[in-house]
C-alpha cells in the first residue's frame, strides 16, 4: 500500500487538552460521567464540540437528528464524505471514554490535517452521533442518518413518550426533522470509529489495538416461568410449583452451555421479577431477562434454540409453564474487511502491535456498515471495564487510537484510495 | 373426661346463614375476599359482627386495639374469660375461610351455649382480633392484648408510617390506646382458636380435624449476593462476578437441602432484587429474601447454620461477597398439651377423626401461648390453598371444627373443667 504521509501524527497535547475539557462535563465525583442522551449534560458537551470545531476553523453542520459534525472540505465538487465518529452520550453514570474518545480522535484527525495543509479526495467529516447508548431510542442518530429508522421506533422510546418529548424539546428535535436526516449513501465514502475495547482481551495480551472484524449479533428474550402462588409455610416443598425454582436452574444452565458450547459468545440473566415477592408466599412468576451474543449469524440462531429448550427443560423439571417473547434479535455485522486491512497497516506503520478481534458491544458503525467501507479500533480498557466510572484507557493508547485513525483516513481519503482500496482487495483474493 | 353435655351440637343453619353474609363483605368476583386490617371492608366485617352479636344479645366489647368481643357472662364474681378467637380481615384477595371461619364458630359456640341456658366456671367471649395478617403490623390485637406489642411495633408498620395513621384513623385507634389494650393474664382461662389447615395434610389422610400440637418458628434473612456489574457484551462470562449466579445455585441448593435433611420443615426464596436489573448488565447485587420454618426451635437453629453456610458457599463460588440479615425470628410456640387432649377428647366425643400436626403458618394463639392454656383446631383445605381466591373448607369439615369447639369450651369452661385439667394432666404423666 502507498503510504502518503507516513509522519503526520496528531498533537497529543492538543488531544489531552480536549479530552481534559470535555470530561468536565457531566462529570461524577468517582471519577465517571453521566451525560444521558438530550440532558443538559449531553447537550453541554455538544455546545463544547460545536465551539471548538468552529475555532479550528472547520464546519459545523448539525442535523435534523442532532447529529454534530465537524467538517473539513475538500473542495472537489461532488466529493464523498469520509465519516470519523462516534458519541458524547453516555450510559448514566458511565465512563468518561466510551463515545467522547472517538470523537476527539476524530476532531483531532481533521484539525491534524487541516493544519498540515494536505488536500484530500474526499470531504472529512467529524461526527458526534445521537443516542448510541439508547436512553431514549438506541443509535438514533447513525440509524437516522442512515435511514434505518422509521416512525414505529420513535413512538417507543425506551425513556417513554414523555421523558422524550422533553428531551426532544430540550435539544430542539422533532420525529419529522429526525427522519429527515437520511443521507444518500452514494454520499459515503466510509466510516471509521475509534472506541474503546470495553473487555480485557487487548490487555491481557498485552496488544496495542485491536482491528474489529464484525460486531456480534445480540438477542434479548422475555422469559415468563409461571407456577403457582402458596401459602409458604403450609405448602409442602416437595408439592409446589415454584417459578423461582426453574428460573434460578434456568440461569444457572444458561451459563454452563454457553461456557461449554459456545467460546467467544456471552449470555446473561440481568434481571428477574418475582411476583407476588413476599418472604411467605411460594413465586407464581418469574420474569426473567435473557441476552446473549454471537459474532456469527448461524451460531446465534443455535444458541436460541439450545437456550429456549434449556428454559423448557428446567420449566419442565418444576412443574412449570413458559411463555417466551424476543424482545429483540439484531444479526452480527461484518466490518468490511478492506477496511480492516487498512486498519491493520496504519497500526503496522505505527510500529503498533494489532490483533482482529469481534466486538462485543453494539456500536454506530453497525448502522454505517451495509451502506459504505466500515471499520473500528479498539484501544485496550484498563481492567475491561465498562459502563462504569472505573472505565479507562491509558492516554498513551488514546493517542494511539487517534495516529491509527489519522493514517487510516489518510490512506482512505488520499488520492490514492481507489488504488489502495484495489490493493487491499487483491490481497484478499 | 367428664361429659357435661355430650349431644350439644351448633346451629348449622345459623352458622351457614352468617358465613354466607360475611363472605358478602369485601367479596371478590373470583370467590375470594378482600379485607386488609382496618379497610372499609374489613371495618364492614366487624360491624357485621358487631350487630350480630347484639342481636344474639350477647354483651359487646371493643378495647383499644379494635379486638371485637361478644361475650357470655357466667355471673359468678371473678370469674376468668376462656377466649375463642380468630380474626375477620383477610391478606389482599384472600380466601373466605382464613380467620373468618373460626371468629364464626366462636359466635356460634355462644349462641349454642347461651340458648340451651347452660351456666359455666367461666365468661365465654368469642374474639375477632386486629390484623393478623399483618397488613399494618403483624398480629397486633393478639399482641396488644397479650402484652407482647410495644410501640417500637407500631413504628415500623408494614404498610409504611402515613398508610397507618390513615388506617388508624380510619377506625378510630391511637398508639396509646393499642397499648392500654392489655390484659392482667390472670383473667384468662384460655384461649381455644378454630383455623383451616392451609395445607393438605388432611386432605389427603382423610382426617377429619388436625389437633395442633404446636405453631413453626419462623425465621426471615434478607441475603444480599454482591458482585460487580459488567458490560454484558465484552466482560467474558468467565471472568464475571454475576451476584445472580450464586443466589441463584443458592435458591436451588436451599430446596435441596431442606427436602433432604429436613422433612416436614419448608423454605422459601420468595423474591430476588436484582441491581442494575438491565438486559445488558451483568448484576452487580442480588437482593434475595429468605424464609424457613421448623416446629422445634433446636431444629430451627440447625436450618439457620445451614442454610447461611450454603448461602456463603455459593457466594465463594462465583467469588461474590455476602451479607445477611435477620429480619425476623419467631420461635415455635408448642400448644398446650392439656388443651391438645381436651380437643382430641372433643373430636373422638363427635366420632370424628383426627390426628396431632404442627401448624406451618402462624396464628393469634402464638400470643397465647406463654400465659393461658392455649390450643388450635384445624379443619381440611380442599387442595391445600390458602392466602388465595381458591381456598374452600368442605361445610361439614367447617361445621365439626364449631362443634369441636363447642365441646372443647364446655370442657373447659364446665363446672367439671378443674378435674378436667388434672385428668389430662394425669393422663401425660
């Protein structure tokens, strides 16, 4: 691959001095962040992206979706945009690096070259995208931009009609101005996201970066046991039909299987509800909330079988019925995998160690991927946490993430992409 | 025994007649009822008794824990009261039979009594008392009366502090006068108590009335299971500290344990809280509320031991940590044993069947207990349900528990109940 300016790297104190800013926002006393969707808070760390794009003289654009961008022309007529983003959101009480990381490697990658004068094929666009955390609709943003949204989602917000229509208000939004913010996809010359690994994997091999080579596919499923209520001390235990029983040897089951049957997936019982829930009274229902996540389309599927025949089983062994509702099924996503070689030779050249490796986590490049070249990099997380305000990533690997993105769109965005997008598709042949 | 009045039987169309117009009170269209202490409906019950009582012409008496009493004064000086109790409110949509069924047959033991113009040793009051089901605080007539309630009792209501002043309110008690509701223990000659089984022990031996031998201790822990939350999507399920997991394993080994190592004991995990309680969130705490009752108190301790060594086990096991707390620990109350043979004497006396069996789930009587002659009938309930819509006592079962009361207070409330009390006595020697 030709290496146009193999040098430029971005200024990292510029890049702290951001990154130091912008974690004022919002910011938790342990160290956290809590900045949902639309909150004053969100929309504080969009003022702040907004100003300090305009005084690195690039352009602002804000959409009918809220999305932020900062742009930095090219000045072909009818050039494409290379998209560089990701999100100022945060899950409430989260971590100061998962989303804002990515967009200040993308404010910083325009203001770098910007600054070292050079003229690109395409039009650089940073950009700040609404809701990827889902307080209010899960990635509004990128799905609006993309045209994956529709009207039947905005009428079931996860925060309920009211909280988002204050929040809507709040930032000026309205349904018919988010979904107007589709763009034509001719329009795209890619997407690239900088995030944080939010597992531990990178650490613990010690890696640099890693190159994401799809995004899992997530299920969530709504699992009622149900049984029968009675008096708990007059009962007998061997003749009840307890929910709880088959819930807890469900959950239980789930963890066993998929440790033994599916390396690499996850699964998880993160809540259930006991009805009536009295210390004397035998659980006639149980709710229980199932997820797990496959980097591959068929072993999901698999995984929803041998986990619904585990519920029934275990429902079965207690004298229970079972009532299944998916809540949702979203397939896995393939990042492209020029893309991924691109990444893979921006960190070579960096002298960086890079490994593949799925992410686990839903991102905004999901709903980039089917409409233009996608790809992500992750940056090791200190510990793997996530959604969490013990969430970090070293600054040395921050910057790192940030030359990565730089030279990736360098290559991407220069005049000689169409060769180096030829070149990387020959070796894949 | 002696036999004072061997063919006395009740009036079983009376009876019927004022079972089937209380059950009108609070009624709910599925054949239960719906009378919380000291609602509308509940305080429409105890008028119903109220009016009912003055119509046998019995004398009426309400103290200052709102216990309802209709008395049938023997008229000789001093003479003690052998009480014959239950109580008229229900758990919310409760069954018709559970308190109500024996607050019936002690209005219609002195309906007998006092119109076949038979004089006792003793006063004969049939008691309806306040809140056994413990919608504000548990058993609060029983202990009032009993001197067993203080005000820190009635600090901490159920049903939370304004819920109670409203309720309170509503049928005109105060603190103070729940308090005055005491009684020099002196006075009482006993206090006998008619109840459905709650179970289907009965039942299923085909026994006419259970002679209770003594009522469960029960103990209520509150475990709280601590791990860590975690991204459900990158924190690989080895690597977890999933508070679900071991209250979970602790669920199912508690059933275990109890049906392997302690029979005719119960246990009940009730409810779990689960905290963060999302799809997406590995739980960082589960909240789990714990109930085990025994009929012997060193056999009580031994559950607790164990139960709590499982509890930590399968916290160390998926490395979480635990905390528990007991909320509750009632130890079990025996039945007098003279009082247990007068019942059997009564029963056998009818020709009917009946055997010795602890009771799983609490009563007035443990109030008792400690301070007069103390004992309890129990009647079959058909399937075993109970605190339900679906709780049914066959009418004949409901009908020998009134004349096996009948026969036991005349036993115990005769000229001949001295000797009476030393026969038994004797008799266990």
């Amino acid at each position: 691959m030709s290496d146009p300016f193999p040098h430029l790297r971005i200024d990292e104190d510029r890049f702290r001095a951001g990154f130091d800013a912008l974690s004022r926002i919002g910011a938790t006393p342990d160290g956290g962040a809590h900045r949902p969707a639309l909150s004053e808070d969100h929309l504080g760390a969009r003022a702040w992206f907004h100003e300090r794009a305009e005084r690195a003289e690039l352009e602002v654009h804000v959409d009918g979706a809220g999305n932020h961008s900062a742009r930095l022309r090219c000045g072909l007529p009818g050039a494409r945009a290379l998209l560089l983003g990701s999100h100022l959101d945060s899950v409430p009480h989260g971590g100061r690096y998962d989303g804002p990381l990515g967009v200040l490697c993308a404010l910083e990658v325009l203001q770098t070259i910007r600054e070292a004068g050079l003229s690109l094929a395409v039009d650089l666009e940073a950009i700040d995208l609404t809701d990827e955390e889902g307080a209010h609709v899960s990635m509004m943003g990128s799905r609006a931009l993309t045209g994956a949204l529709r009207e039947e989602h905005l009428a079931h917000p996860h925060s309920g009609d009211e909280a988002f229509a204050q929040a809507l208000a709040r930032a000026g939004l309205t349904h018919d101005g988010i979904l107007a913010a589709q763009r034509d996809p001719v329009s795209l010359a890619g997407y690239l996201e900088v995030h944080i690994e939010q597992g531990s994997r990178l650490e613990r091999a010690g890696t640099d970066v890693g190159v994401v080579t799809g995004i899992v596919g997530i299920t969530w499923y709504r699992l009622r046991f149900l049984g029968r209520a009675d008096h708990s001390g007059t009962r007998p235990v061997a003749e009840r039909r307890d929910a709880a029983q088959g819930a807890c040897a469900f959950a239980l089951a789930a963890r066993e299987t998929v440790l033994r049957d599916y390396p690499g997936c996850v699964v998880n019982v993160g809540d259930m509800r006991f009805e009536p829930g009295a210390f004397n009274v035998v659980p006639a229902v149980v709710t229980a909330a199932l997820e797990y996540r496959s980097p591959d389309g068929d072993q999901q599927h698999r995984m929803e079988r041998d986990l619904l025949d585990l519920a029934r089983a275990q429902a079965e062994r207690f004298d229970l019925e079972l009532e299944t509702e998916c809540l949702e099924a979203i397939a896995p996503t393939p990042m492209d995998e020029r893309v991924q070689h691109i990444l893979a030779s921006a960190a070579e050249r960096l002298c960086l160690t890079h490994t593949p490796l799925p992410s686990g986590a839903g991102h905004d490049a999901q709903s980039f991927a089917d409409l233009c070249p996608t790809g992500m990099v992750f940056v090791p997380s200190v510990g793997g946490y996530s959604h969490s305000p013990q969430e970090r990533t070293r600054w040395a690997d921050c910057v790192n993430g940030a030359n990565v993105l730089l030279q990736a769109a360098l290559a991407m965005g220069g005049a000689e992409i169409g060769q180096d997008l030829q070149d990387s598709q020959d070796s894949l042949d």
